[in-house]
C-alpha cells in the first residue's frame, strides 16, 4: 500500500514535513506561510536581502526593500515560525543587476524579475531548503503545478488577471518538482481576506510593482552607473539611414518608443531598431514595428513530449504571449536547423530582444505552461527578406 500524500502531494503527515516558504514580506507569500503554518507542516521563512537595506527602508512600490525584510520578520514571529534573513547582494549584483545592465548596452530589453527567478530565488533558495532538510520550498506565486502521468507540469492560476506564468517560464522540470504554490487555486481578494482571518497586519499592503533595485523606473541611471560609456551620443536615423537627429545614449530608448525622440517629422515616429554597434536608433512609422516571427535563446521546455518531437515539421500550434501585459496570441513553435523560432499568426508591434516568449498548450480550458525562451532576434516585417 503506497504512502499517503498531504496536502502538498509529499509523502507523510505535515508534522512530518519541513517546507521553507520564501518570505517576501508583502501579503502572498505570508498567507502561505500562514497557511502551511495552521496545517500543521513544519514551517521556516527565509526572506533575501538582495540591495542595500538601508537605501531600500522607505522605497515604496518595490518588492525586496527594507521594510518588506521588516514585514517578514514581524509575520513570522506572529506565526511563531523560524525565520532567517540571507544577505545575497554580491549575488544579486552579479545574477541579475549587471546581466540587465548589459543587456540594454547591447540593444536589449531585459526582464530582470524572470532572470532573479531563474537564479537567486529558485536555484539559489533552493538549495538553502535543501540544505535546511526541507521537502519542498513554496512560493507566494500565483501559478499552479499539478502531477500528471508521474510528472509534475505547470498550469496558468485560477486567478488569470494573476497570472506570474510569463515571470516563470524558465523554471526547470527538476524545480518544479520541489516547488509549491499554495495560492494557485485562489484569487487576490480571497487571499487578503485569509490575511485579515489570520490577524496579519499586512492584509492590505500594496503589491510591489517597480523593478526593486530600480528607484523610480529610472533604469537608465542603473546602466550609467555601471556603464558610463552607454551614454555616448549617436544619429537617429530612419529606415533609409537618413539622419534625423541626434540621441544622448542608445540605452536611453526602447523599442516602440514614441515619446521623446526630440525630432521634428510630418508623422509619428517610433523607435524601430537599436544598433550599439553603429550608435544607431533607427525610427520609423508604427506599421513598420510589426513583427510575426522570432528567434529563441536559451528555451525552457516543460511538455512531456521532448521539444523537438513536439516542434517537428510543420511545428506546434500554441499560444505565445510575448509581454506580461497582453494575452497569449495564436503561434506556431519550429525547430528550424536547430534553432527555435515561434511565428505569431496576427502579429505583435514593438517586439525587442530580451524580452520573453512564453508557450501555453492551445486550445485547453486549463492552460499549460509549456515553457519559453528569450528572444534573440526580432525580425519587424519592414527589415525582412
């Protein structure tokens, strides 16, 4: 007779179970600690100071800050839990800081918060659980896994207005089986209310929006910081090459902008293409920012079928959602000699490298995750063969 499963699907009773719950300090991630906690499973935090404590204790707007490490240890204490706090800032500086100032020398549009998933938080925290004897490490994230076929695979949360799938795509198989995500099956205003119930002071805290180590969304200032060349001035030129002015930095524009160009033109112009070889920023009309098809880095695969069975011949149908922000879109996965390529049927405008692609399984009413890569390459039909 096979060993009864708990509540998190790990063999034994809670009492039994140690599971480390990565503490962030706003309400998610102490509601599951909370949670865990009144089930009876053997609870630590951990909360990852990951920048300067001292410069972060007012910062509003921003996970990861001095008052967010405050919240936690003060949720811990009420839940009566052991709770740890792990300086990582050398850490965080080299996984995910000077990686999202390079991308943007390099033309690229970096989303750190997936970068800091991939390796502080998952590959880092991961093994601190281990190391504690803990059977899993659960997350405040708002996505949900499931075992199928003795497999575990990923799926979009209830909650989809919630959905932190594009933020996790690149968690590995062998993470997602020691990770949980208690608040997968919930909404954002059940989990607050559970929040009131258990008496937190932090039900109503605001949910952090900001990049954490970027004060104001200014993220120009952190790659001058680090790259004081990036601000070197170039032409702005237009898809013929004529130019049409000046800029004061190619990290100082992204693709799609419209605003601040400080040209003069008889239509809107858009920022169309980034060249830091020629110190170029290439603008155009918005047609000229359509996109169907990308290139791929770096993919994650998470079906349970290899990649390249899945995206053989004529490729894969899935959904492919390219900004945090829109919905997935009708695409098609390739494999074309051996590069990973994802067509998008209707089209996106201003898509950047460095940005992500994450799949989902088309067409199902419980959407999988199927993975993602990052773009290498974003060919706009205006610079296409």
């Amino acid at each position: 007779m096979s060993e009864q499963l708990n509540s998190l699907g790990l063999p034994g009773a809670p009492e039994n179970c140690r599971v480390v719950v990565a503490m962030s300090g706003g309400v998610d991630s102490s509601v599951v600690a909370g949670i865990l906690s009144k089930e009876g499973y053997d609870v630590v935090g951990v909360t990852l100071q990951l920048y300067d404590h001292g410069e972060a204790v007012h910062r509003k707007g921003a996970c990861c800050s001095g008052q967010d490490i405050h919240d936690a240890k003060r949720v811990a204490a009420m839940l009566d839990i052991p709770h740890y706090v792990l300086n990582y800032e050398d850490r965080f500086k080299k996984a995910v800081i000077d990686p999202f100032a390079q991308a943007y020398i390099e033309g690229e549009t970096p989303v750190p918060c997936i970068t800091c998933n991939q390796t502080v938080k998952f590959l880092d925290l991961m093994a601190v659980a281990k190391d504690l004897d803990a059977a899993a490490l659960a997350t405040g994230h708002y996505i949900q896994s499931k075992l199928v076929d003795g497999k575990r695979q990923m799926y979009r949360p209830l909650d989809e207005t919630r959905d932190q799938s594009y933020f996790l795509f690149a968690t590995t198989p062998e993470q997602l089986d020691y990770l949980r995500f208690p608040l997968g099956g919930m909404g954002k205003d059940d989990v607050r209310e559970l929040a009131r119930k258990m008496g937190l002071e932090i039900a109503d805290k605001h949910d952090s929006q900001d990049i954490c180590f970027v004060p104001q969304g200014r993220y120009v200032d952190i790659v001058a910081k680090i790259h004081p060349e990036a601000l070197a001035v170039g032409d702005i030129v237009d898809l013929e090459g004529k130019v049409l002015g000046q800029h004061k930095g190619v990290v100082n524009y992204t693709i799609g902008q419209r605003r601040g160009l400080g040209i003069a033109a008889g239509e809107p112009l858009y920022v169309v293409k980034l060249d830091p070889a020629q110190g170029h920023v290439v603008v155009g009309p918005h047609s000229a920012l359509k996109t169907y098809s990308v290139r791929l880095r770096d993919v994650n695969w998470l079906g349970k079928e290899t990649l390249q069975a899945a995206a053989c011949g004529n490729g894969l149908a899935i959904e492919a959602r390219i900004r945090s922000t829109r919905a997935p879109q009708e695409a098609v996965l390739q494999i074309i000699e051996g590069e990973v390529f994802v067509t998008l049927i209707a089209g996106e405008h201003g898509i950047s490298p460095g940005q992500a692609c994450v799949f989902y399984a088309d067409g199902d009413d419980q959407t999988q995750v199927l993975g993602g890569g990052f773009i290498a390459e974003a060919v706009p039909a205006v610079f296409a063969a």
